[in-house]
C-alpha cells in the first residue's frame, strides 16, 4: 500500500510538472504571438509617420519649386518680385525656414532677410560641404535633398537643392540654385511619435539623401540594430530609411490588460487544478472499489479474493524454485459461533468476529497474510517457512491471543474459542485447493475433539 500510494504521489508529481510545461509552452507562444500582433500594428503606425514625414517634405519642396519656374521664366524680373514671391511661399510651405537664391552659385537674394544678411554674397564653392550638394543638384538637374544640418540654436535643418536652368526640358543653360531650408526638428516633433508610439525607439539614416547605407542623423544607431521593421522614405533622387525597436527597459506587453496577457496561465492553471483534482476524486473512489473489493467491510482484514491471490502466488512461486523456502496455512473457525449469534444477536456476533480478527492479526508477523474468507472462517498465510515445533508455537499463540480474555460487547462479556488446522506446502501437492483442504480437515478434527 505504501509503495501504491508513493507510486500515485509520483505520478501526479510528473503529471503536474508535465502540466506545468505545457501551459508555460503556450504561454510564451501566445506572448510571442502578441507581441508580434503589437509590432505589426506599431508597423503599421510607422508607415503613417513615414507617410506624413514624406509627403509634408515634398509638399514644402514643391511649394518652393514654383519659385524656380518663375526664375526660368523670366529670370531679370527676380529681384523685383523676389520678397512677394518668397513671402507667399512661407505661408503656404508648412515648414519651410528661409529661402536664397544664387545665381551662378552666388547667394544674392534670402528670404527673410532678418538674422540672414551674413548668408548673402557667400560663393557656394568657397564652402565645400554645401557646394557638395549644390554641385550634385546641377549634376542630376533635380531637386536634391541635403541634410540635415545645424543652424543656428542646435536647430536641425534640411535643405532641398533646385537647380535652375534657362532652357527647360533641355536643361543645358545653368542659371543657379535655389536653397530652401526646411525644419526637420519641428517637422518630427510635429508627429509626435513619443505619444503614437510610446515604449519605442525610432531612428533615422540616410544624410544627404544617401539611403540605408547613410548616416544616422536622427536617434541611435543601435535602433537599426535591433529594429523590428523598417520603412524608406522617397524623395525626388535619393532616401532616408525610418527604424523602430522596443527600448530596452520597456515590455511592450506592458500596455495589454494584465488578464488578456495572462490569459494562457489563468486557464492552464485552473485546468491543471481541476485536472489533478479530479483524478485525485477518480484515484479515491478506485482506492475505495479497490478496498471494498479486496478487503471484507466489516473486519477489515482481506477478503477471500485477495487472499487467494496471494496464496496463488507464493504457491507457484514455491512451484518453481529449485530450492522451495516453504510456507503455511492456518485454517481458523470461531468456536460455537452460531450460537452467540443465536443467543445475543447479530449486532454482538459482527462485534465478536472484529475483535476476533484483530486478534489473530496482532498474534501474527507483519509480513504474514489474515484474512476472513466468510462467515466465522479465517485464513493464515505464513510466508516464513515454518516447520514442526515453531508452526505448533505459532497456532498456541494464536489460539491463547484470541481465548485470553472474554469478548466485551457492552456489558456482556463473551468468551470466545477457537480451532486452528494446519498444512505445511509440499511438492506433492498439485493445487492451492488442495492445501485449503488439507488445513480445512485438520481444523474440524479439532473442533470436533474439542
């Protein structure tokens, strides 16, 4: 029994760890199924921002570029309608800081003129960073997207490059370049990505129109590093490439309601209770059956079914050994038992017969077998070995521990006696029934001298 009982520990146990496992699987499964539900929606927010980000910085450049239509066509009337012209395209460009124009690459003509005086007359080609730029949106006679670059109070600006020529589609006869000088800071702030985007990095590359090769010139460079999705943002010639990644001190699952979050273990492991509750409800009710099958009700002892089971088993095991150890059978019957059933009652008789077979439990080994096989009947299965003057020790035992002392049933106190039979295994003997039957005899010899 205790072997059973340590063996169903262990396998509840092994159950509920197995259990246990199973449930943090697919709890990491759904965790990361969410997570990537976050990230395609966050995904999905950042090609907005990289929408917005592209079309309001082409919206301002070709906003601008109407200046540079009007300088080809009629470029000796630019200086008279310069500041009209220039101050309608700040109101209309969302972004846009200044404008310059430079004619043959010379700044002539800034827009607002406050704050900017110091710009006007500078030769590009005296300052090679920005001829650069100049000279490559000559090269590519198209609007090109410089930057970002500093001005002024740590303020970040991009400038965009329009090449202006005098003979349109042809573009041969090079007149200048018009600068237009876009804030880049208040455009990203404008987005307000920390608030449509918490718990995220975003970064930015790609100076000077350069593309995913190019520079970070916005946030770390770690964010590409670890980026979960990426996005290219377009302009007339060249790129910028926009990342995002999760912070590192920030669980994005952090903004999913705690119960849809823990949702996998607040199921598995009610599952698991209910699971090893059950089968702890199933193993009782087994137990139960077990024992009303194998044990008699009222005595407790094993009845005749496991007793037979038992005595089966050491009999064919003695069957095949070379060298048998032996064993024995006592067959016992409660003395004039019909009698105390007649004169006091079955109550008193159910009560005689427990205390009967408590008794001869506690005159035997721990390791030998009693059982009531019905009736006043009992069994002794004596797994030692016994022979000849030990067995006899045994059966006066028994006998003195069962007749010491009276019954008490209330207050009536009944003495009570009874015949023991015996048989030893012998290889002889071709069945367990025969070994009964042996004992059986032996034992109404004594009751019938008795």
């Amino acid at each position: 029994m205790l072997f059973k009982k340590w063996t169903v520990i262990g396998f509840l146990v092994l159950l509920a760890c197995i259990l246990m496992v199973l449930v943090e699987f697919i709890f990491q499964r759904h965790q990361e199924v969410m997570r990537q539900e976050i990230q395609s929606r966050t995904t999905e927010e950042l090609s907005i921002i990289r929408f917005k980000l592209e079309a309001t910085i082409l919206a301002d450049i070709y906003v601008a570029k109407s200046l540079s239509t009007l300088t080809t066509v009629n470029a000796s009337t630019v200086a008279e309608s310069w500041e009209k012209v220039s101050q309608r395209i700040m109101e209309q460009g969302k972004y846009i800081r200044s404008l310059s124009l430079a004619p043959n690459d010379i700044i002539e003509y800034v827009y607002p003129l406050k704050g900017n005086q110091k710009v006007v007359g500078l030769d590009f080609r005296t300052m090679p960073e920005q001829w650069k730029t100049v000279k490559q949106a000559h090269e590519l006679k198209e609007i090109f997207i410089a930057g970002p670059i500093e001005r002024g109070a740590g303020k970040q600006v991009i400038i965009a490059r329009c090449p202006v020529f005098l003979d349109p589609p042809y573009n041969q006869f090079y007149w200048g370049v018009i600068s237009v000088d876009i804030d880049i800071d208040s455009l990203l702030q404008s987005l307000k990505v920390d608030e449509v985007l918490p718990g995220y990095d975003i970064a930015i590359r790609g100076k000077d129109s350069s593309g995913e090769l190019g520079p970070v010139f916005w946030g770390e460079p770690d964010v590409f590093q670890h980026a979960f999705a990426q996005e290219m943002i377009y302009f007339p010639h060249g790129s910028w490439r926009i990342a995002i990644a999760e912070q590192d001190n920030v669980n994005i699952l952090d903004q999913v309601p705690w119960f849809q979050t823990n949702i996998v273990r607040v199921i598995g492991y009610l599952l698991l209770i209910f699971l090893i509750a059950s089968f702890l409800v199933i193993y009782r009710l087994y137990d139960k059956s077990n024992r009303l099958s194998l044990y008699d009700e009222l005595t407790h002892l094993p009845n005749r079914r496991y007793f037979m089971s038992e005595l089966n088993r050491y009999f064919e095991r003695e069957k095949r050994a070379k060298q048998p150890m032996g064993f024995a059978l006592l067959c016992i019957d409660v003395n004039k038992f019909k009698t105390i059933n007649d004169t006091h009652g079955h109550n008193v008789g159910d009560q005689v017969l427990v205390e009967c077979a408590r008794r001869i439990e506690n005159a035997i080994r721990d390791n030998d077998c009693a059982a009531r096989i019905g009736g006043d009947e009992f069994l002794v299965l004596l797994k030692g070995g016994e022979k000849g003057e030990d067995l006899r020790k045994i059966m006066d035992r028994v006998r003195h521990a069962v007749g010491v002392t009276p019954v008490i049933c209330g207050e009536l106190a009944i003495p009570v006696g009874i015949s023991v039979g015996y048989t030893r295994y012998s290889p002889e003997m071709q069945s367990v029934n025969e070994m009964i039957h042996h004992a059986d005899n032996e034992m109404y010899d004594e009751k019938s001298s008795s």
